[in-house]
C-alpha cells in the first residue's frame, strides 16, 4: 500500500479534531459523531422534536442524527435514513444505502413510505469536498434543491425542512427558493460548528 505524505492542512485538522471536546463526548457516551451535537443544540433551540414524529435523514452516515432522532421521537415515530455510505444498524431505523439521486434508490425510499406524511426532514449531506470551493459550491446547491424537492413531496402540513448548507455563490438563490415553499424561515448556526466553517443550517417550516 502506497501512503501519500500528508499536507499541514490536515495534519492541522487531525490534531484539532482528535482536541474536540465533542468529539471526545461522542466517544465516552457511544454516540456515532460530533454531529449529534449540532443537532441537539438545534433541537434545544427550536423544538424540532415530537413524540411520534416520522423523520427522513438524508445524508445520515455514520448516524448519528438518526441515532438522536429516534431517541426524541419514541417507539411510536418513524426515522428512514439514506446514505451512499454504509450504516450501521440503528434500532428503530429503517435504512437505505445507496444515491437518492438514482431513481432507483429514490422509488425504493418513496415505495416504502406510500401514505406516510412526514413532520421533519433533515439533510446533512455534502459531496466529496475537492478543496476547490467554485467546484464544490455548485454541488452542495444542487444537492440542497434536492433535497428541497424531496421535502415538498413529502412533507406534511406544518412539516419542517432542516437542511445544512453552505455560504457561497448560489446560497442566496437557494435561500429565496426555500422561501417559495416554506411560511418560515431562517438561518442557523450552532456552537458545534467550527467557527472558522462556511457550514450554516437552514430551519424551514410550511
């Protein structure tokens, strides 16, 4: 196996990451990644949470989000969750691995939830980051309005979006189609996320 050398960028990341004191909670407490604080503190923020809700988590690998998620809304709520990525199983969860931009995926995912209106949908998902921010950007918009789509498929009335984003070109025309859709609106930006990060959340409710 070939290594290659590693750049100070990363070697900067690790050392900080591994400093993390959620990520050292997450580790204590057997919770899947630092992302169940971001949506903790969002939760604790906004209420998102209902017993016997159904949530759809898009992006969920490792699963963290789902793991809180079924933890908040009981044995009576439903979580699907959907991840290119492997998952490991969750109980509670229902889950699909595979691109929900492949039609395939997406029937399979919509086929199983026929009839089922869902009170939350969450996104926390982003492509394979190349580092090149004009490459990177356009994909993280056109997975968002993806997501967007999906959400007004399925969404009930007074169903909220939850979608993490990004700042950059295109997050402006993103932000005014969400409003198209959604009575409410606004930005988010937990004290989890690394203040150095273009990383917000969108919180949108019909």
């Amino acid at each position: 196996m070939i290594y290659k050398k590693k750049t100070k960028s990363s070697n900067r990341w690790l050392l900080e990451h591994f400093k993390d004191p959620y990520v050292k909670e997450a580790q204590t407490n057997n919770i899947r990644s630092r992302a169940w604080f971001k949506l903790e503190q969002l939760d604790k923020s906004n209420k998102l949470f209902k017993i016997g809700m159904n949530v759809m988590d898009l992006g969920a690998a490792p699963g963290s989000w789902s793991q809180y998620a079924i933890k908040r809304i009981g044995k009576k709520g439903r979580v699907i969750a959907c991840d290119v990525l492997p998952i490991r199983p969750i109980t509670g969860v229902e889950i699909f691995q595979g691109d929900f931009r492949d039609k395939k995926i997406l029937n399979l995912m919509l086929n199983s939830v026929k009839n089922t209106k869902f009170h939350l949908l969450m996104s926390d998902m982003a492509p394979n980051i190349t580092g090149h921010f004009s490459i990177d950007m356009p994909r993280i918009i056109n997975l968002s309005k993806l997501a967007l789509k999906i959400s007004n498929h399925i969404l009930s009335n007074n169903g909220i979006f939850l979608l993490k984003s990004f700042q950059g070109e295109g997050f402006n025309e993103l932000y005014e189609e969400i409003k198209i859709f959604f009575k409410k609106i606004k930005i988010c930006k937990p004290k989890t996320s690394r203040t150095r990060s273009r990383e917000i959340f969108i919180l949108a409710t019909r």
